[in-house]
C-alpha cells in the first residue's frame, strides 16, 4: 500500500471512530469506551483483493483458533469504496466491520442494534445495494448463447459489440450474463 492508500484509510479510521466515540445510551453512558475505541484504532485496515466481487467488506480472525477481538483480527475494504460516491457508506462498512472486531461474530439482534445507530440507515443499505450491483456487473461472465438453438458458444468476460451467429445453425448470438450469487456480508 502506498502512502495515498494509507492516509484515505487512517482519515477513514478516524472519522468512525470519531462518530463511535459520541454513542450513549439512555443513561448518558457511553457505548464505546475510550480503552475499546483505542484498541479499534490500532487494528490493521487494509484492501480486499481486486477480484472480490461481492464483498463491502470482511473482519477475520488473525488467529483462527481464537475468537475475534480487537488484538485478534483484521480488516479489509472493499477498493471500490472509496470511490467519491461511497464515502459515506465506507464510514458505514468500516462500522460495520468494527463491532465484529470487539467479539460480536454474529449479525444478531444486538449486533443490528449497535449497527442501527448510524445515521441515515435506510441509505446506508441503499449505497450497499447499488454497490452490490456495480460489482456484480463489473465481474460477471458473459455466455454467449444463440438464440436458434440455445447452445452457449462461449464464456467470456466482456461483452461482445457485433453481431456473432452460431456457426452449426447460423443462430444470432445473444449476450447474457451469468449472475454469480453474492456471498453473504460479514
Ligand atoms: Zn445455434
Ligand atoms: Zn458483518
């Protein structure tokens, strides 16, 4: 990573932990203590791979046989993230990943509630389903099928821009895409 990567993730780092910090519950306590929000702040953020498709993003266990906490995980964000449009939503996801982070695995009923605290949640899951969608369409295969006979001629990552027959039937080829599920956010 270089030095651009590194400042977009630590000023990323801090403006959720900055929002974290203001949490309360009904008794004015805070939900974050000041010990778990320093800890969240030296956890290692880096990039998921390029070709992840479907993930925002992903907290894992550094050491697997123990259970997630701060001193035992990292996380990765999706690149696509900090695209201009996003920068709202990555707050989100870094938020998201961060309770993971202190010890809840689970998306529970008290892992919804923590995460429902973010502001302007309905379009935070908004951002997420078109983010969603711009990845899938980005990474999709392409099969060529002739619309004759349904044979598909061939898989391929792009589009193709003219018209293509199939030799055997001298069927058009049409372009569909195959839609890989998305596996599941966490
Ligand atoms: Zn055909
Ligand atoms: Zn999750």
């Amino acid at each position: 990573m270089d030095d651009i990567d590194n400042q977009i993730l630590s000023q990323l780092r801090h403006n959720v932990i900055s929002k974290m910090r203001a949490y309360v519950d009904i008794n004015n306590e805070r939900l974050f203590s000041d010990y778990e929000l320093s800890q969240l702040s030296k956890i290692e953020v880096s990039f998921l791979t390029k070709n992840s498709i479907s993930r925002h993003g992903l907290t894992t266990n550094s050491d697997k046989s123990k259970k997630i906490s701060p001193s035992n995980c990292k996380v990765r964000l999706n690149r696509k993230l900090f695209e201009q449009k996003y920068s709202l939503y990555a707050e989100f996801v870094l938020y998201h990943e961060y309770i993971h982070c202190l010890g809840n695995f689970s998306h529970d009923k008290n892992f919804r509630q923590l995460e429902n605290l973010w502001p302007n949640i309905e379009k935070m899951s908004i951002f997420g389903r078109q983010l969603t969608r711009e990845l899938q369409e980005n990474n999709s295969q392409w099969a060529w099928t002739c619309s004759k006979c349904g044979f598909i001629v061939k898989r391929s990552t792009r589009k193709f821009r003219s018209n293509y027959f199939h030799k055997e039937c001298l069927g058009k080829l049409e372009n569909i895409p195959i839609i890989r599920p998305t596996s599941l956010e966490h």
